[in-house]
C-alpha cells in the first residue's frame, strides 16, 4: 500500500534530479499543449475520439470477428491468446515453425506487460529491442519507465557510461548524436540479421483487416521489411471500425505524446511481403474483465500516448518505477488495480485528484474519477491499512454530529497554539515534515458568528 | 478455443450499443495549404523544394546533394544505380539515395503517403540513408481526414505515411536526426 | 433569495477570518445571508480516502443541515464539487438535488447568480492566483490550460476588478500545489516538493501575495511558506475581494 510513497520518496531524495526528471517530461506537456492549441477542434477531436471507442468497445466482438476474416482474406494468420501465457507460448510456436532465433522487436508495452523477452530468452531465442529508448534499458536490464519515453529517468551520462561497455563507444561519450549513431550502427546489423520482427500495434482497422504501426524512429519498418517473418501483437481493445476513423486518431496521438504533427511513420500492414509471412496475435489477459466492469471500462479507450505521464505532477517528481507496473503514472494507476488489487492497492492514492490527466487524454477517459471509485473499491474490500480505516470512521462520527465536531476542533485548535513544538513536529507528525501547522486562530468562525450575527 | 472463450467473454461483459459518429470535414477557409504544407515540413526537419526550379530530376539531385552516392530510384524519369527488381532487401543497406514518388502529401503534418508499389521494396524509404520523395503540388490535401478519404490503405499490402526523417529524442529529451531509417527527408514538389 | 453561508470545517477552525470575509463581502452586496447552526463538513476527507460509506452520515447531516435554501455558498470549490460531484451515493431525493445543483463556489455565485461586474475593492500588491483543482478542473472555473479552450477564468475576471492588484504571470499557470487532502498525509515528500515547486515559480515573478479559492491549498503552502521563512502571504480570494477602497 505505501509502496508507491516509499519508491517516491526515495527518488525525490535527489532533489536536483528530481527537478530535472519534472522538467523533461513538463517540457514535452508544453510541447503538447501548443500542438493541441494549434488545432482548433481540438476539443471536438477528443470528443470523436472519445464516441468511436464507445462505440468500438459496444460492437467489440463484432469488430474483432470482421477484422480476423478480413487478415485471413489477405493472407495473414490471426492468432487468440487468452493471457500472458497464451500469448507467449504463441509467439513461440510460430517463431519455431519459421526456424527464428534472432529476433527483433519494436515497441510493444502488450509484450512487455507478458513478459514475452523473458519468456523467449528462456527458449534460448534472442530479442533485440531496436527503438532506441527500450534498447538502452534492455542493455540496462531496467523496465521502461514510461510508455513513450522508456529511458526517459536516464541521464546521457549514463546511457554514455552503459554504451561504452555494451557498444564499445568512446569512454566519457556523452552526446546524444554520438550515442544514437553508434547505436545506429550497431542496430542495422540485428535488422540485417533478423529472422523474424515482432511489432506492437497502434491501432487495427476492421474493416480491412490490416494493423498501424506509428514510430518516429522507423525502427518497426526496418524489422518488419527486413525480416522474413511479422508478427503483430495486439489487446483486443486497440480495433478501430474503419480506415476514416485514423484520420481522427492520427490528428490526436502524436500531438499529445509529443507534440509532433504526426509520428514519423505511420505504417499500415495488411499483407506480408513476397515471400513473408505476417501473423497478427490477438490478446486478451484481462481486458474482457475490465469491459465489464461499467466503472471502469473506458480505461480500454487508451491509446497509450503517455500524455497522463507527461501532467501528472507526481508522476513527473516519482518516476515511472515508482509506481512498478508495465503502464505507469495515472493511466496505469487505473489499469493495474484490475489485474491485481492487492499488489496495486497503492496506486490510486498516488494522485491528488487533480483532474490534469484527464484533461489531456486525447480520448476523454475520466481518469482521475476512476482512481476516486477504486479508492472506494480497495477500501471496501479491506485493502487499507487499519489506522487509516479507523481515523476515517471516527472522521466519519465527528462530522455527522455537531457536538462532537465543536469539541475535536476546539481540542485541535488547542494542540497547536499550546502545545511545545517537539510535541508536534515529531515522526509521527508527517505533515510537519516539511510544513508548519496552521497558526490556530482563538475563536472558530462558528465561534465568531455567534457573538456577532446571531443576536441581530 | 481461446478465441470462443474471448468473444463469449465481451458478449457477456460489453455495454450497450453506442453510435459511431460522423466526422466532420473541419474545413478552415482561408489556409494556403501548399504553403502550410511547406512550414509543417520544415517544422519536421524535412526540406522541401520545387521542380521548378531545376532543369529536371537528374540536376535538382546533383544540386541538392553534392556527394550524390549510390541512387536507387523507382521512378522512370530518373535512372536507378541499382537494379531493384533483381536485389534482395537486405542488398539495399549500401543506398544513399532513394527517391520515390509520393501519392497524397498532408498539409497540417507534412506527411506523404507512400505505398508499397511506390517502392519496388517495402524497406527502400527506411533502409537508404537518405530519401527524396516526388509529390504533386496538386496531391497536397488540408489534414489527415482528406487524406484518408483519398486513399485506400489496402490497395497494397503496405503503405506507409511518411512525415519527415527518422528522428529520437530517447536520450534526455534531445533531437536527434537519424535514428534507425532515413537520416534525411526531402520532398521534391512537382 | 434565501442563501446560506457554508464555511467548510477547516476554514472554520483555522481560517475563521475566511469566513467572516465572505459573509460580509456577501452582505455588502447586499444579500442577506444565514448561517445555518451545527455545519460541519462536506464529507470529502473520508470519501477521498476510499471511505465513502463512513462518509454517509455526514452527508445526510450537511443535507438535513441545508436543505430549505435556494443557494448554498462556499468558499471552498473543493467542497461545493465534493456535494455536486459526489453526492450521487444517496438517495435522490429533492433537497438532493437540489443541493447538488445549488451548493455553489464562492466566486460562482458572484458571477453566475449575482452578476457581479464590479466591486469597490482596492488590494494594491502583485498577486499570485493560484487554481485550485477541483475548482478549474472539477467546476470548471476556467478553461484550465490542457484544453483548447479561450475564456478567462472565474477567479481572474473577480481579481481583475479589483482596483490595485496586479495579476503576476506564472510559468506553470495551473499545476497542482501537492495538497490532495489526505495526499499530503500519505505522500508526505512529493506534496511537499509540489509545493515548494508552486511556491518558487510564484516567488520567480515576484508575488507578494497567493491567493486561491481553496484554503485547503493556501493552508499547505502557507506550511511550507512559514517553514522556509518567506515573506510571502496566502490570502483566500475573498479576503481580497472584501477589502475596502
């Protein structure tokens, strides 16, 4: 439960870093609002975007039928994995039929929420990740720590000191041009070598059967073009009815992960290359679940442009493995506690229910209300701490009774203008960590009124 | 199996039916889009130029790459240094220079939409280090809603939006140009 | 008009002068306004904190305590979104409803409902507004600065009349302060660093004074204030607004 507290409160202890880490990611909110701002439907856009995944999300297993005979039409086989597992041991199969064992991967937070490079690593399969931020944190052996940026907490002196020993780059290298061509170089040999390329999807069009890839590096192309097997791994959420309805969701995605116009490349795949073979794996692991769940189901609109990171302001001063889930910041704060409620019991009090999250999703999820009512859930099912759930009750006795609520405010008001400091401002006193006690006044408005508005 | 046990499951789980909305045009008036086309470009790091300007392809490539390099071009007014029907994919690492022609360019990003037969290979704009794109000026369109109203995605297997060069910020939030694909765009309006 | 005056529990205990500010900037408007007796709280600490149905009590007493009112006024956003927003867990009765319509933000009810378009106020000091969120995000005070929307904010327009003040340019205009209620219990360290992050940027360009619709951010920045021994002041809005030229 304060396992997000204790991680938070141990990366902010480097308070110049912290102040560095809120900057990046306060910069690209900046750089996100003035692309919004640009467009003046904005507003309108998030609404569209907002009303198509209502609609896909009510017509989901319509869509996903028309969309897996449609790939089938043009060649592709279309796979079903029900969990992580599932999915992984699919991959596998496929990767076995085809005699791959190097492979390279684009990003996919759906094979990292499986645990597919593990996984493949144990079957003795190499996986090279090739986006440039999931490279250095897999030459980390870190997670990403943010969905867009994964090596967003990582100082260039780092990635400098970790491609000197993994690329052989020139000891104290730190420019960040250096840095990308060397891995560059290193890169277009696992594309060259690749036997199979694994991409995560944006976004997948039944009405023809085909996925989108969205990339500023172009590192997906170069594995899916270069590598005589595609494999596409998708949550059933990510269906959109028609190819018309890109031209709203292209306009919103980069503009709020980044603040670009556009990704780079926008890749539709329907067919594989001659001579290829393109397999399309269809995930579920615990997505059905949440579709059921009324107040929480339009968590699935997601479509992962980390804007929710980007404002979140504890997000921003805790770091994404502050919060130890594959979708960190407020998205993730909502995602996670359907999988495993106790693990993540946590993350919803990571927030201060400042509403900024959602405000900036490009498809209108009401974020910060979702956190508000699994609060009320991991409450309800005993998952918070006992002295918290006691001060409530008694705060919930206090409050409905007049009498009472006069004599704890009159008590409260005493301890802080009476009490010796060292009373107060002690370990159990968090608020007094860092900030003073309000200065208790002698009367209480109540107090005031009586003497002097009551008698008139 | 596990697709039954899926569908069954957002049968069970899905709410209501809910309307698919119109998307409207969103036509500004008063937008020179050629021109928005050119600033979104640049923006994009991509360096756009006119055909006007040069005696023919042959001389806008000499003029705007000096160290030229090796050519692959697919189309058929330039010649092409490499023979793109008889290569492998992977023989295209040594490319300098693709250039490939463009369908629909978009004024409000400065994407061009490039397919499959455009290329002769899928990888060609990625691979080449750097990519020069043919675009009719009278092929730009306003925003990505007219966009996709003219084009069909699976007319081909592949197409692909291709809205500047290969770009990163992974390292502290720094631009850099040519991360895995193309180290440059330029777009050659005709 | 029959209005009632709700001065939220900790406004009451810690900030009475909040209260008593307005009250007579509502008089001087000439409403007459009645502080119904045995008010305590919204119910907001325990429901944030995942215990709602605790709350439940406390929201029956606040609708028992005000209902018979065409308006309820608050100098607390937070807690008039607490009622609007929250008050969905009991029953839909009348007075429910019509209290979920009709608790209203302090500066709402002098825009909205007394059209208030000028004020015979002076505050001459260079002033730090800060946004609450449950206020800009939650009652949508203003356009908040994520949406692509073009007004003023609510509390902008009442500072703007008031003669002397100098609204100072913030380089985050609506970042959250790090209060979040029980947040700044339960996340000591990054409420406090939000603060002190809001406390700098409004230092930056030179404000005298932070003002707020919310006391309960104002008490937590004025916590850190006093601790960093800074010269400058938090006033609640209607302190502002209230004073005399």
């Amino acid at each position: 439960m304060k396992e997000h507290a204790t991680k938070a409160a141990a990366f902010i202890k480097d308070e110049a870093r912290t102040d560095w880490h809120d900057e990046s990611l306060w910069f690209v909110r900046s750089k996100r609002d003035k692309a919004a701002h640009d467009i003046p439907e904005w507003e309108q856009l998030r609404e569209l975007a907002s009303q198509i995944k209502d609609h896909t999300l009510s017509h989901l297993d319509e869509y996903l039928e028309a969309f897996e005979a449609k790939a089938k039409e043009n060649g592709v086989t279309v796979h079903w994995a029900a969990d992580a597992a599932e999915h992984n041991r699919i991959v596998h199969s496929i990767l076995q039929e085809h005699n791959a064992r190097r492979i390279v991967k684009s990003k996919s937070m759906l094979t990292e929420e499986c645990g597919l490079n593990e996984y493949l690593e144990e079957q003795d399969i190499e996986v090279i990740d090739t986006d440039l931020g999931e490279r250095i944190i897999q030459l980390k052996e870190e997670p990403p720590s943010h969905i867009v940026m994964p090596a967003i907490h990582l100082k260039k002196e780092e990635v400098g000191e970790l491609f000197h020993q993994k690329l052989q780059t020139k000891k104290g290298a730190t420019d960040p041009q250096y840095l990308t061509e060397a891995a560059r170089q290193h890169l277009r040999q696992s594309f060259l070598q690749a036997d199979a390329a694994i991409t995560g999807v944006n976004f997948a069009i039944a009405e023809t059967g085909g996925v989108v890839v969205c990339t500023n590096e172009g590192n997906a192309d170069m594995g899916t073009h270069l590598a005589p097997l595609q494999i596409h791994c998708m949550g059933i959420e990510k269906i959109l009815p028609k190819a018309e309805h890109l031209g709203v969701f292209t306009r919103l995605l980069a503009r709020s992960a980044t603040g670009q116009p556009s990704t780079i490349f926008t890749s539709h795949h329907h067919k594989a290359k001659e001579g290829g073979a393109m397999h399309i794996v269809i995930v579920d692991n615990g997505r059905t679940t949440q579709l059921g769940r009324p107040d929480f189901r339009n968590s699935l609109k997601c479509i992962r442009c980390g804007a929710c990171m980007n404002t979140c302001p504890i997000y921003r001063r805790s770091g994404g493995h502050s919060y130890d889930s594959t979708v960190p910041g407020p998205i993730g704060s909502i995602l996670t506690p359907g999988i495993d409620l106790k693990k993540y019991s946590g993350l919803p009090f990571a927030s201060t229910l400042c509403g900024s999250c959602s405000d900036v999703c490009p498809v209108k999820i009401d974020i910060h209300e979702q956190l508000y009512k699994w609060r009320q859930i991991i409450a309800e099912e005993g998952h918070l701490p006992a002295a918290k759930k006691q001060s409530m009750i008694m705060a919930g006795k206090v409050l409905s009774r007049p009498g009472w609520y006069k004599a704890a405010g009159k008590s409260a008001r005493w301890v802080t203008r009476w009490l010796p400091r060292p009373l107060i401002y002690n370990s159990l006193n968090t608020w007094g960590k860092a900030r003073e006690l309000p200065k208790a006044p002698k009367e209480s408005f109540q107090e005031w009124y009586r003497k002097n508005r009551s008698a008139s | 199996m596990s697709k039954a046990h899926i569908l069954k499951a957002i049968q069970h789980n899905k709410p209501e039916p809910r309307p698919l909305p119109d998307i409207p045009g969103f036509e500004s008036s008063s937008m020179d889009i050629v021109q928005a086309f050119g600033s979104t470009s640049a923006q994009n790091g991509t360096r756009v130029v006119n055909a006007a300007d040069f005696a023919d392809l042959e001389s806008a490539l000499r003029t705007l790459f000096p160290d030229k390099g090796k050519i692959a071009s697919t189309l058929p007014d330039l010649t092409s240094e490499v023979n793109l029907q008889n290569s492998a994919p992977d023989a295209l690492v040594d490319v300098d220079i693709a250039v490939i022609g463009g369908q629909v360019g978009v004024a409000e990003n400065g994407a061009v939409w490039v397919t499959e037969a455009d290329c002769v290979h899928r990888v060609l704009p990625f691979i080449a280090q750097h990519l020069v794109l043919v675009l009719p000026e009278d092929r730009i369109v306003r925003n990505m809603h007219e966009a996709y109203a003219q084009i069909k995605i699976d007319d081909t297997g592949f197409g692909v939006f291709i809205a500047g060069p290969s770009k990163t910020a992974d390292i502290e939030q720094s631009l850099v140009i040519g991360a895995q694909g193309a180290r440059s765009l330029t777009i050659i309006l005709t | 008009m029959k209005i009632a005056l709700f001065i939220p529990c900790y406004i009451d205990q810690f900030y009475p002068q909040v209260g008593i500010a307005t009250l007579e900037l509502l008089e001087s408007l000439g409403c007459t306004v009645h502080f119904p007796e045995g008010q305590t709280c919204c119910g907001q600490p325990m429901a944030n904190t995942g215990c709602e149905q605790d709350a439940i009590p406390t929201y029956e007493h606040y609708v028992e305590t005000f209902s018979g009112y065409d308006y309820v006024v608050t100098p607390s956003g937070s807690c008039a979104y607490h009622v609007r927003k929250h008050y969905d867990i009991i029953e839909q009765t009348d007075a429910v409803q019509h209290l979920r319509k009709r608790t209203l933000d302090l500066s709402e009810f002098l825009l909205d409902v007394l059209k208030v378009e000028q004020l015979n106020a002076r505050f001459p000091a260079k002033v730090g507004l800060h946004q609450s969120c449950h206020g800009l995000r939650g009652l949508r005070l203003g356009p908040g600065s994520e949406r692509n929307l073009n007004a003023p904010s609510a509390l902008h327009t009442l500072l703007s009349m008031v003669e002397g003040v100098e609204i100072a340019e913030l380089e985050r205009a609506d970042e959250c302060c790090g209060f979040g209620g029980t947040f700044a219990i339960n996340e000591p360290d990054i409420s406090a660093k939000m603060g002190k992050d809001r406390i700098a940027d409004h230092a930056r360009a030179g404000v005298e004074v932070i003002t707020a619709g919310d006391m309960s951010c104002l008490m937590h920045l004025e916590g850190i204030l006093r601790r960093q021994g800074s010269p400058i002041q938090v006033k609640h809005i209607a302190e502002i607004l209230n004073t005399k030229a």
